[in-house]
C-alpha cells in the first residue's frame, strides 16, 4: 500500500485506504506492507496488523528504494511466507484526474494465443531458449517487479502532489 506521509491532499489517501480495506476483507490471511505515514498510522489505529513497514517517505522515491521494498517482497514470496503480491496506489489519469489502482503483481499470468486466435496462414513456432526459461524469468522478474514498484512510488507521488494542489486551489 501506498500513501502519503501528510494530508491535506483532498480524496487522495481516503481512496487508497478505503480500496486496501476492501481487497483485506475479500482475502483471508493476509499479509499487509505500508510506505507512508499516514497509512502506517490508519492501519495501526484500526488495529490492523501491519507485517512491514518501510520507513522511508513517499516523497522522492529512488530506484534504490524501490529495490529494498522489492527484495523483501520477493523474498517472502520465495519463502512462501505469500502466495500472492498485489499493490493499491494512486496513478494519474490527466491532470486534473487521479485514479487509485490495485494490482496483482505476482504471481505473473501467462496469456499465450491459441492457435484459434492466429490469422489464417499464422503458424506459432517453439522457441529454443538459451539458456532455460526458468533461468530467464529468474532474471527478468525480480526486474519487472522493481520497475513496477519504482513507477507505483513515483505515480503516487505525482498523484498526491496533484491532489494536494487541486484540494489547496479548490479550497
């Protein structure tokens, strides 16, 4: 999850908090990880356990941030300690609009075609990888998974940035 470390930002960590709440009820045994203060104090007023708390700000996200929240998470997911990996942030839709989004990073879905879904005279061909696919994957993921955490801190700090000017000029 996150949020932002002050208020004063309109809707901005209401929606973010409220869709966390109803993703947290939909799934048992659930395991909740925090950026940003304000999330870190709704979650522990509400005695909702929190598993990890990352003490950074949510302001100026880094790529070596990002990396730090990526090897915890992956390696609870390697552990087994989860089963799944979904984020709630905030993204903006325009300017004037922002969007919260909850998504599922892990584990990845495959979407391959069918060959129903080819064009007429497409033929899908094997691929012989160098080395294994699972090789692949263990090196491409975990870079994946960065890239996405890193976009999720700077999306969220656009976003709230947004919305703190539009609640101050609306005010």
């Amino acid at each position: 999850v996150i949020t932002a470390d002050k208020g004063m930002a309109g809707a901005y960590n209401h929606n973010v908090l409220k869709m966390t709440e109803e993703h947290l009820a939909r799934f048992d045994n659930t395991k909740l990880f925090v950026i940003g203060e304000l999330g870190r104090q709704y979650f522990e007023n509400r005695g909702i356990p929190i598993d990890g708390q990352f003490m950074y700000t949510a302001q100026n996200p880094t790529h070596h941030r990002a990396r730090i929240i990526t090897r915890k998470l992956l390696s609870s997911f390697s552990d087994g300690e989860i089963d799944d990996l979904h984020i709630v942030f905030t993204a903006m839709k325009n300017s004037i609009e922002c969007e919260t989004r909850f998504r599922q990073l892990l584990p990845l879905t495959a979407s391959m075609p069918n060959d129903k879904d080819l064009p007429a005279g497409i033929v899908q061909e094997q691929f012989l990888m160098q080395p294994s696919p699972e090789n692949v994957l263990d090196a491409i993921v975990p870079n994946y998974i960065n890239g996405f955490i890193y976009s999720a801190l700077v999306e969220s700090y656009c976003a709230e940035q947004n919305s703190r000017m539009m609640a101050m000029q609306n005010a």
